[in-house]
C-alpha cells in the first residue's frame, strides 16, 4: 500500500503524543524545564548535521552555499509577507480553541501551536520524508518510513511531554506532506534527484537551527516564514550550476 509508512508515521506520532502527555503531568516544572533544553540541544545537532551535507557531500559544489543562502532570504521574504508562521500559530489556536476551550488564555494551552509549529517541522524536514515517502510511493516498501516512524515516536514522546498536546496535531502535516508526495510519487520523483534532496536537506538543517533557538528560549525565530526556502533552493542551486557552466 503506497500509504502504509505514512499511516504508519501518523500512528507512532500520535501514540509517542499520548504516552509524552502521560509521563509530562507527573513531571515537575523543572523537568519539563530540563527536557526543553534538551530537545534544543538535540535539535541544534540535527541541524548541524544536515546543514553541514551542504560542505561535505560528494554532490555539493563551490558556490551552492551562496544559493542556499540566497534561497533562504529570498524565502523568509516571502514568508514574511505571507504571514506563514502566523497563519500556522494562528490554526494551532484555533484547535486549541475548538478543542480545549477551557486551556484558551492559561499557559499550558498557550504552548498548543508551540508543540504544533515545532514537531511538523521537524518530523517533516530531512531527507527521509522525502525518500521514504518516495518510495513507499513507487514501489509499496514502507522500509525507510518505518524507520524514520520509530524516531518520531520517540521524539513525539519528548516533545509532548515539554510542549504538550499540540505536538499530537503535527501528524496531520505528517499526513498532508508524506501522503501528498507518495500519492504523487511517479510524477514528483523526476524533480526529487540526489541534488534536489541535497537542496532541501540542507536548508531543512537551517530551519531547524531556528527551533532549536526556539526551545531554548534564546530568540523567538517565526521558522514557519523560513519555509519557502525549501521550495527555492533547489531552483537555485540549479541556477548556481548553470553559472558554473557559463563561467567554466
């Protein structure tokens, strides 16, 4: 079944969502605290780890940093005049609202689009969404979602216990982005090559490095505006090549 990993990635986010919520009301406050901080420091090695394929990967080339870069600001321009982040809290309230109306206006349901915001990104962004969605897509094999299925899990399970419930409502962006790509598998893995999914893995890490300022509460980065760049940068590492190409 071309969904199977998918359904199957919405399933252990939802259950890692339950089991965080358990184990986060019998946590002190400075636990939660403690757990926060971590997830950051978690997160900033993640993206490092991506951001850094950009410099080392045998794909990368001189000058694709630069477009990278390039696609990141013309990206979070256009998020910016887009409202994307806002738009996303502001959804993530609205559930709040429709869903645990007595939360609106405390601090814990204050953190709903928080822990929405912040999960969708990061169980969406890396080269597994992509790849393991392709190929559940193409050919059934739900191998490199499970995978990728299981690190959710976990980390839904730390997230929900820090930034509660709303981490449960990322499986639907999980649903949304995974199910859209492998439903349309034969016609977008033409435009996903090895370079593409360099792109997109690369600028991915440097989102990330905005939630990890997020979590540990160093600067409120709006990383949802960010998000365009994924979309930009693999045109413009395209564009970079073609330069080369003139220059060479």
């Amino acid at each position: 079944m071309f969904l199977s990993g998918t359904i199957l990635n919405v399933i252990t986010v939802l259950l890692g969502t339950g089991i965080g919520l358990l184990i986060g009301r019998r946590m002190p406050d400075r636990m939660v605290e403690s757990l926060v901080t971590g997830l950051g420091f978690f997160t900033i090695l993640i993206s490092i780890s991506l951001g850094l394929r950009l410099f080392t990967d045998s794909l990368a080339q001189p000058g694709d940093e630069l477009a990278v870069l390039a696609a990141i600001l013309a990206g979070v321009a256009i998020g910016e005049v887009l409202r994307i982040h806002d738009g996303l809290e502001a959804l993530g309230d609205q559930f709040q609202r429709r869903l645990a109306p007595d939360a609106s206006g405390t601090e814990g349901g204050s953190r709903v689009s928080e822990g929405f915001v912040t999960a969708s990104l990061v169980f969406c962004v890396g080269p597994l969404t992509i790849l393991g969605s392709l190929q559940n897509g193409l050919t059934g094999d739900a191998q490199l979602l499970a995978i990728k299925s299981l690190l959710d899990g976990v980390a839904a399970i730390a997230f929900a216990a820090a930034l509660g419930w709303g981490v449960g409502l990322s499986a639907i962006t999980v649903l949304i982005v995974q199910g859209g790509i492998a439903t349309f598998a034969t016609l977008l893995e033409p435009f996903f090559d090895e370079v593409t999914i360099l792109a997109i893995t690369a600028t991915g890490g440097i989102l990330l490095m905005g939630i990890a300022l997020r979590l540990l509460d160093l600067k409120p980065v709006r990383v949802a505006n960010f998000l365009p760049a994924l979309v930009l940068a693999p045109v413009f590492v395209r564009v970079a090549e073609l330069v080369r190409g003139w220059l060479g």
